[in-house]
C-alpha cells in the first residue's frame, strides 16, 4: 500500500488571498461578532500562527479582506467622461453594499466601530479613506482635464459623494439605484461641472 502524496500547502501571495475570501465566506455567515482567528483558521485548515503572521488582529484582517473587494473590484473607470465613470462605478457600489459579501459584513463593522474607536479609527484609515481618494483622484483628473471648475477645491465633494452612497446603504431603506445615482450625479454637475 502506498501513500497518496499530500496536497501541496499553499504559500506567500495565494495563501493570503485564501485567508481573506475565507474571511469574507465566514463574516457573510456569521456576521462581525462571530468572527474569530481560530474560526477562520479551522475554515482554512492552517495554524492561527498563519494568520498572525499576516494581521495582528481579527479587524484588520476582514478590513484588508473588504479593502481587497472593493478596490479589485469596484475601482472608478477613466473613459474620459467623469459623469458616466461616476454613475458607472456607484452603481456597481450600490449593487455590492446591498449583498455579500460586502454588504453585511461592512453593516456589522460599522455596528461594531459605534462602542469601539479604535476600530472605528481603523475602518475609516482602511476603508472609507480609500474610497473617498479613490473618488478624489477621479473627480481631480476630470478637473484638470477640464470637464470641473478649475479654482474649487474638490476633497469636501468627494466626501459628500461617497457619503450620500453610504448614508443610503446603511441608514435608509432607499435603494441605491438609478435615479438616486443620476439625482445625485446631476447635482454635483451643476455645482462643479464646466458643461464642456
């Protein structure tokens, strides 16, 4: 009888991707509360020294587990027309703060950030920062291309686009659609668009 060979262990840059879409399989099931470094590392298969060795704490690793969603998959387009790159891209935000797995993984950090500061530090440093330079740098390569006001200084409008985003997501029972997209789009046009 011979012994079957064992199945090659995983390592460097595929392990880590593994980790985070374990993370986010878990955290779609069992919400932030019942996340945990021994939970995800029995999911796995590996020793918790693995994920240590990664992230120091169970929130940075969903945060980096988030992070990696959203900005491989929900990053702005440059087509040249910022109002269609905007619409574009909120569009395909709404759709994924709706379901998994962002969604009910980022309603329950953000749940949890409310008794936790440090946490809450940490969410808006790995998360909505990101977000918001993402949709900065968008909106100021419009401007220099012409397409914006050239003497406004855009960073209180990148915040107030993501944040009507957000504010529907996790506090209204408004969808994120269509017409809320292009209601807020057209807003922001007349305020800073060149109509060029």
């Amino acid at each position: 009888m011979t012994d079957s060979p064992a199945a090659p262990r995983r390592r460097g840059a595929a392990r880590t991707e593994e980790l985070l879409q374990v993370t986010l399989d878990l955290a779609a099931e069992v919400g932030y509360a019942g996340l945990s470094i021994e939970a995800v590392s029995r999911r796995a298969g590996v020793g918790k020294h693995t994920i240590y060795r990664r992230w120091p704490s169970m929130s940075a690793l969903l945060l980096d587990a988030l992070n990696r969603v959203w900005t491989s998959d929900l990053d702005y387009r440059d087509t040249g027309d910022v109002r269609a790159d905007l619409r574009e891209q909120f569009l395909r935000s709404g759709l994924a703060l709706s379901g998994p797995p962002i969604g009910p993984v980022y309603r329950a950090v953000i749940a949890e950030v409310q008794a936790d500061s440090a946490l809450r530090a940490t969410v808006h440093e790995r998360f909505l920062a990101t977000v918001e330079q993402s949709t900065l740098e968008r909106i100021t390569r419009a401007q220099r291309s012409g397409e914006l006001a050239a003497d406004v200084n855009l960073e209180f409008a990148a915040e107030v686009l993501c944040g009507a985003l957000y504010y529907r997501s996790l506090l209204s029972t408004r969808p994120i659609d269509e017409d809320a997209v292009d209601g807020l789009l057209d807003m922001f046009m007349a305020a800073y668009g060149t109509g060029g």
